[in-house]
C-alpha cells in the first residue's frame, strides 16, 4: 500500500512507448516515474487533482494523458503539468449503447449524467490515441487534437450476452440502476499495433473472451480460453491475463 492501494480495479502502471514505467499513486497525488529495471527517476507531482484515479498514459514527447477532472473527456498535459487541449466532449458521453436513460430524481440524473469514468486509452508507437468509450462501445483515434476515425464496436455475439447480462442483472437488484458494458478493457496488440483487443466477459461454456479489430472497426479474431481470465496485454506472440492474483500466459492454438 505505499504506492498503490486496490481501489475499483483501475489501472495504475503503463510502460510507456518512451521505455519508462509510470506507476500512479493517487493517495499520494502523484505518477511515479521507473526505469525498464526498476530504477527510480522521478515523482511527478500533481497536487492540483483531487486523487486521481487514472491510467497514467504518457508518449515520446513526454505529454500526459489524464481523465479530465473539469470536463468530460481527456485532457492532455505537457511534461511541466501545463494544460494543453481536451479530447472528447459531453456529447460523446451522452450516446448509450442501447438507449439513455432518464430519472425524475435530481439525484439519480447526477449519478447517470454524462461521465468519462469508464474511459479506457492507450497510445501508439507513432503518437496516435485509441480512446474507448463503454458507455457507447465506441472507439476514437486522435493524432494531436485531430479526430482520425471513429467508430462503433457491435460485435453481434457479444451484443446476445450484454442482453443476458442486463436481463440477469435486473432480476438479482431488482432494479434498473447499474452499468453493464458490451466489452471491458482494452489493449493494443504490441507485436502489431494495428489491431486492438477487447476483453469481452463469457460465452456460455467458453470464458475469457477475446475480441481483435483492426484500426478501422472490423473484426478480426475471436480468441476463447477455459478459464474467466481478463487478459491484459500481448507481446511476443503471447497474450497475458489475469485471474485471483495471478498472472496466466496463453499463446493462440492452430485452428
């Protein structure tokens, strides 16, 4: 608990295309900065947050990529802490999957408002940033502050089991009142930056779904394992996941 503390599953550490591990430690209002072997460079103080809770994206240039606190979106900072420009806005907060929802209660319109907390981004080798949306399952890619594509990601099988998610989910709170993405974290494929995968739950008797697109939206592969491992990265022609603290190699079998 020094420098991280469980705290909702987020993603604190990200090695960087610049060769550095950046490691958040939101109690201490900071992102601290290691070496490939471990060494410590610098602490990267950011006591102008209410603890922030993100995943500390950095790129070549040294500029960091923080959930806005402000805003809705993502704003950018250059490596002094300056603000840069916003990425996103509210309108793209506001598209649901299925539908928006509305309440009556002042209350309930606050906690289901537009919000970018489940925001998920990593950056490409050659500086773009894929930006995915739950909310939407939607992806954006940006270059700088140009908006390259967008697009949605539907895939039909996963859209089957959001719908029996939803289903299940109401029965067991016996209420409307909860948040089911169509596919969970992401991470862009380090052999080929070319495509992205998205962690996307179970299928029946299959678990640790696996959904590969392209840089354009279509879909690639579909990868299933025996066990609910939530994979987290691939490099090396191996993907890596993670189940009840341990970490599981997979490489993909022959069809």
């Amino acid at each position: 608990g020094e420098i991280l503390r469980k705290s909702g599953g987020y993603k604190k550490i990200y090695y960087s295309p610049d060769n550095f591990l950046y490691v958040m430690s939101p109690y201490n209002r900071k992102i601290i900065q290691f070496d490939k072997m471990g060494n410590h460079k610098k602490d990267i103080l950011l006591h102008h947050m209410n603890m922030p809770i993100f995943t500390p994206v950095v790129d070549k240039k040294g500029n960091i990529y923080v959930l806005s606190q402000q805003n809705d979106g993502i704003d950018v900072l250059d490596y002094q802490l300056k603000f840069k420009y916003t990425l996103l806005s509210e309108k793209d907060y506001t598209r649901y999957l299925i539908h928006r929802i509305k309440f009556d209660h002042p209350r309930i319109q606050e906690m289901h408002g537009s919000s970018n907390e489940h925001t998920i981004y990593d950056i490409l080798n050659d500086g773009r940033l894929v930006i995915y949306v739950q909310r939407s399952s939607t992806v954006h890619i940006f270059k700088g502050e140009k908006l390259l594509n967008q697009f949605d990601l539907w895939p039909k099988k996963a859209i089957i089991m959001l719908k029996r998610r939803v289903q299940e989910m109401k029965k067991r709170r016996k209420s409307d009142l909860f948040f089911v993405p169509l596919l969970g974290n992401f991470f862009v494929d380090k052999d080929n930056e070319s495509h992205l995968s998205f962690f996307g739950g179970t299928h029946g008797n299959k678990h640790g779904v696996l959904y590969q697109f392209d840089l354009n939206g279509k879909l690639k592969n579909i990868f299933y394992t025996k066990t609910p491992v939530r994979f987290v990265e691939k490099r090396n022609g191996l993907f890596y996941g993670l189940l009840k603290g341990k970490v599981y190699i997979y490489k993909t079998k022959d069809k």
